[in-house]
C-alpha cells in the first residue's frame, strides 16, 4: 500500500501536468430535474480519481458523459485537448457528429455495473470485438492483446467459455479486461461491485488495484467502498445535490474532514 504522504507526493506531481479531461460548468438537467450544477472538474493523466456521494447525487451521470451515453445540458467537456461535444466547421463551433464522438470515446473504456457482455460469444470474442470491428485493428494482434489482458485479470484459462458458464466476479473481470484491450487513456469504473454477491466483491477489487498501479492510465471510480477509496484513489470528490461539496486528497475526505453532509454519508460505512 502507498503511504498517504508518498500519494500526496504522486498526486502533486500528476496535477502539474495538462489534464487529460477537464469538464468546464457543466449542468445536467432531465426537463425540471437539475442532477448537475456547474460542474468543474479536472482529471490528470493516470489520476485516480474517487467519486463518492449519496444516490442521486450525479456520479454515474458525470461519467456517462465522458462516455457520450449522456449530453450535457450546458458547459463544455475537454478531453485530451479536443472538444468532446462540440466540433469545429467552416471556422465556427457546431455540435459534434457521431464520427467526431466516436474518434474521442477510443480513448475512454468504461465498465459498468451489469457486465454488458455478449452472451452468445465466448469471453475471448468478447474482448477481441471492439478492436477488431470498431477500431479496425488486424484480428492476430488483437487476439494476441485479449490473451494477455484475460491473464492480467485471472482468466486466462477460461478463454473458451461463455458468459453463462462465469461467476459475477469473474464477469466483471472480462468486462474489465475488454476494456482494457482498447489501449484507453482513461479508465470508467461506475460502482463495479453493487451488483456483486459480497463474497466476490473482494476479487474484483484487488484487480482494479493491480490496474491502478500500471502505467499513465486515468481512472474515474464511481464507488461505494470506502476503504478502497482510501486505498486506491489520488484524490476522492463527494458529490452532493449536483455540486462537488468536498474534494481532497483521500485522507483530507474520508478521515479529516468536517463537512456535515459528508460525515452523514459516511456515517452508513462506519457502523
């Protein structure tokens, strides 16, 4: 585990450079239903970050935004340099076309929390889809990619098998794993283990772990785990009512802070 000085340490470093997506007061509303209120947020490259807050609060919407499952009511969503919603023609700002969206989204993976697989396919041909057919990689690096990532994630002698024939766990490492076959610069995590029995939750995490400690990769984990959080993240934000009430370094959220609605959301964890 790191030391929370030396992640203290980590993140100043990470936060001198360019973000890698910077959201810029972004409002989310569903007709009179305001779920965002001027959101400003930046991420870093291979920052993880922590979103934690009570349901309803906007976590999963603001990564589904990221992930264009979602558009953003006003504001503007900068990933990597590039305008995610927006597109420049003939010299002025028009909203983005479905291949501009489609060129920024290979950058972001995302895993949810319902695995989201192909039934029909084995777990290999799970991972190898996208690549292949999206990104129009040559299927034998592809395949060779897929193996490597299924090992990373303990399954590498289920390359066969379908969907139907893998725990919860083990499902969500696949999903995990097919994402991590895009290559993305940034990483989406939305509440991965809710839909898991207890026992698996454990397994899952301790891969998301592994993933943390490699590379320049960015993550954005919408979490209930505390103590991962703790763990795991660079930075944790606290949503609540559709602004950012506190943000910090783990220790400065989840041990030090006084902010009272936080402390109420917290209060569920400790009992």
């Amino acid at each position: 585990m790191v030391s929370v000085t030396e992640k203290e340490h980590i993140h100043s470093l990470k936060s001198k450079k360019k973000p890698i997506v910077s959201y810029k007061n972004i409002c989310k509303s569903y007709g009179d239903t305001e779920v965002l209120r001027g959101i400003n947020l930046a991420i870093h490259p291979g920052e993880k970050v922590a979103l934690i807050g009570p349901s309803g609060s906007g976590k999963t919407t603001i990564i589904r935004m990221l992930m264009t499952l979602e558009q953003p009511t006003s504001g503007e969503i900068i990933v990597d340099g590039k305008n995610l919603w927006q597109m420049e023609k003939n010299g002025r700002l028009v909203k983005a076309n479905e291949k501009h969206l489609r060129a920024i989204r290979g950058d972001i993976g995302m895993v949810f929390q319902h695995f989201n697989l192909f039934p029909h396919m084995t777990i290999l041909q799970n991972c190898m889809t996208a690549p292949v057919h999206v990104k129009k990689e040559e299927r034998s690096s592809v395949k060779r990619r897929a193996i490597q990532m299924l090992e990373k994630v303990g399954l590498g002698d289920k390359l066969d098998s379908y969907p139907s024939q893998l725990s919860g766990g083990q499902k969500q490492r696949v999903a995990m794993a097919r994402a991590l076959v895009m290559r993305p610069k940034i990483m989406l995590f939305d509440e991965v283990t809710s839909a898991l029995d207890p026992e698996l939750v454990g397994e899952v995490l301790e891969v998301i772990r592994d993933i943390a400690k490699e590379g320049e990769m960015a993550m954005v984990l919408v979490t209930h785990e505390m103590d991962f959080a703790l763990d795991v993240a660079d930075r944790v934000i606290f949503l609540d009512n559709g602004v950012i009430a506190e943000e910090g370094t783990p220790s400065e959220v989840l041990e030090e802070s006084n902010n009272e609605r936080l402390q109420q959301f917290l209060h569920r964890f400790r009992s």
